[in-house]
C-alpha cells in the first residue's frame, strides 16, 4: 500500500513518481491479452499486479487454476496466488489495465473510470469516441489531451480512459505516420495476414485454420480503414482533426501463432525517392521509456523480409519491421509490415501508455 505521504513527495519530485511502484489490476487477466500482461509486468520496475479479475468462470480461484497459461515459460509466481475477482470497482490497484471482450468492456471501463481508476484499455469500444485517446505513444503522445475533456463531458473526477489501437492497424499506422509527416498520405490500400492468437483463446477453430487462409475476421474491416487517420490526427482544442487519407482493407485469418504481416500500397501527396521513404521511416523516433524498443521502426532490405516467425519478436514484441519498400506500377509505394500482435498491438502498448501516462505526470 502506497503511504500518502509517499504520493506527496512524488508530486513535487518527478523522479519519485518515475520510480514509484503502481499497484496494477487486470480485467480480462486469464485470456490471451490478459497472460501477455502478466508476462510483460512480471519484473516491471513501474507496475506491480496486486488485482486480477474475469469472468464468473474464474471468479474465486487463484490464477493459477483460473487460467489456461497458453505462453512459454510457467505463470509468474508473482501472480500464481492472486484470487481472480468480478469485473467490478473497487480492484485493490491504482490503475487498470483492461483486456476485456467488447460485449462488456463499456460498461466495466466506464464504472472503473467513474471510480477514479485509470482504465487503459485494449477493446475497441472507446477507441473511436471523440474524447477518448487512441494512442501509439510514439505517434500521438500530445493527444493525452483529451483527457481532460473526457473527465468534463463524462462527469469523471479523477479517472479517465486511454485506448490502444486495433492490432492491425498498429502493423502499419507507424510506417504510415513516418510517410505522412514528410510526404503527406493521399490513400492507402492494406491487405493484413492475421494471426490465430489475434482472436483470443479458444479462438478460430482448428479445422477452419489448419492448412487454410480464412479471409473473414468479423468487424476487423471497417476498424481498419478508420482508426489510423484518429492515430495521424492533430489535436486542437476542439478535439482530434483526423488525417484525411482513405484506407481500404481485406482482412485475412492465416495460421500462424503470433504477427500481423500487412501488405500496404500508399499513394503520397507530395513526390518522395526511395531513399526518401526509406530515411522518412527509420529515423522516426522511439521514445525512452521503459518498454520503448532502440528502434521504433526498422527497414530490413533482405528480400525475404520480414519473415512472421523471425521478425515478430524484434524489440522484444515492440518494433515494427518494415520490409520490400519499392515504388508500385499503380500507387507510388509498397511495403510491408509486421507487428506482434498480443504485444505492440496490445499489452505491450497497453504498458507502453501507462508509462507514458506516469512521465506526463496523469497516473
Ligand atoms: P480472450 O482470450 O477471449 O480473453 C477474454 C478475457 O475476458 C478472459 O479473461 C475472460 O475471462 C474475460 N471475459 C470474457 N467474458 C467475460 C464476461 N462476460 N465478464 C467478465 N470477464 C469476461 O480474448 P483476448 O484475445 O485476450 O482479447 C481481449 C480484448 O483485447 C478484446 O477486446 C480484443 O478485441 C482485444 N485485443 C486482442 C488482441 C489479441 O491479439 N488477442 C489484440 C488487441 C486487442 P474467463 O477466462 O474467466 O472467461
């Protein structure tokens, strides 16, 4: 329990507040996003887990048995113990992390909010409400912004909610945000190759995915095509100007594990070289917070990159690998993309938020 007196002294010293250890509930903690949690906080130096909570199927027992640890390695010890609780306020934490299916995350984040908690969420239900942060951190860090505008138009006293994007849309919003900045984005067309843990678990059934491409993921489409121009939007004071850009996108379910691979053909509004393009991309900034990977964005140039199973952990989970950037006989440039999906595209950009939070000094 953090002492009063403690969170005094770490208001008037930033470097307290960085060192500080915040007490973490997760809601969700037994699914696919919810382990990858655990995982990522098990030695973090800024969050510990003291709350975990799911569904009445796991409610009352500990972790442990609650939970079908799908990752490699054991559970954590840290967390072995903790007895999974509802869904409900009050959690024993100072803030929440939320990897909760759609069908309950509104109801549960907004009362976990109005409690005053910190809910950083991984559903898609805030993602697209005009007072709610759609963050990549490297991104869009000013559109914290919004924070405070949500706590008016919500009537929240102190908590707030700060959404991660769709798992896709983290594969390839970055190198588009590179391009946009330097070049201006007209279109893009992005086809993405998904993986089996990206639909949580139990998940796609076996004989729909072994030795097939399923190209239907319910509602992934329509997430895809607009969530990046929220991501490249500028904050004003009015709320977020999206980027005016079309996307159009087929969504594919492919068999492999971990990594969404997604093809990308961009039209650009001012001409660009390669070499342009290229730089525009790898010297796009990573941040220094704990979890940022050295390199935000990497380029490969071997031509049989980037591969789904070699490249999806580079960063730890947390780079976006690049590869096969050449112009295209119809739009001005294509490439492709590879993020890992229960990492940057969710826990770890979950973590990642939260981390940002505590530098700007809102956990
Ligand atoms: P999952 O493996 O199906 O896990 C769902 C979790 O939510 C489990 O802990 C489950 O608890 C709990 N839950 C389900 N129904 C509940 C209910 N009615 N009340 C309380 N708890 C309930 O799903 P996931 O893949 O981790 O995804 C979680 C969220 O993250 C979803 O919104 C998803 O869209 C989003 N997301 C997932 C990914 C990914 O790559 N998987 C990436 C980005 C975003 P029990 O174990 O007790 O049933």
């Amino acid at each position: 329990m953090v002492k009063p007196l403690l969170l005094v002294y770490c208001a008037l010293d930033p470097s307290l507040r960085m060192s500080k250890k915040y007490r973490v509930g997760i809601l969700g903690a037994t699914g696919t996003v919810g382990q990858r949690f655990a995982q990522l906080l098990e030695d973090h130096p800024q969050f510990e887990i003291t709350a975990m909570a799911a569904s009445d199927r796991s409610v009352g027992k500990p972790y442990s048995e609650a939970c079908a640890w799908k990752l490699p390695g054991k559970i954590p010890t840290n967390v072995r113990d903790i007895v999974v609780q509802p869904i409900e306020p009050p959690l024993d934490c100072d803030v929440v992390f939320s990897s909760l299916p759609g069908s309950v995350a509104r109801e549960t984040e907004e009362a976990f909010a109005r409690a005053g908690y910190p809910v950083i969420s991984n559903s898609s239900v805030y993602r697209m409400d005009e007072d709610v942060p759609l963050l990549i951190p490297e991104i869009n860090a000013d559109h914290l912004g919004l924070i405070e505008k949500q706590r008016q138009n919500r009537g929240f006293a102190k908590g707030f909610i700060v959404t991660n994007p769709n798992c896709a849309v983290v594969s390839f919003a970055p190198p588009l945000a590179a391009l946009h900045r330097k070049f201006g984005v007209e279109s893009a067309i992005v086809t993405t190759l998904q993986a089996i843990s990206g639909a949580g678990y139990p998940g796609v059934a076996s004989l729909d995915i072994t030795d097939n491409v399923f190209p239907y993921i319910a509602g992934e489409e329509p997430k895809v095509e607009i969530e990046a121009q929220k991501i490249l939007g500028i904050f004003t004071e009015n709320g977020i100007e999206k980027a005016d850009f079309a996307v159009s996108a087929q969504c594919f379910r492919v068999n492999v594990v971990d990594g969404h691979m997604v093809s990308v053909r961009v039209n650009l509004k001012n001409t660009a070289t390669l070499e342009e393009v290229v730089d525009a991309m790898k010297t796009f900034p990573t941040l220094g917070l704990h979890s940022s990977p050295a390199t935000f964005i990497e380029v490969t140039d071997e031509p049989s990159r980037p591969q789904t199973r070699l490249d999806r952990d580079n960063g730890n989970g947390m780079t976006i690998t690049v590869g096969r950037v050449f112009p295209d006989n119809i739009f001005d440039y294509r490439f492709i993309s590879l993020s890992h999906n229960t990492v940057r595209g969710a826990a770890g950009c979950a973590v990642l938020n939260a981390e940002l939070l505590i530098a700007k000094n809102l956990i």
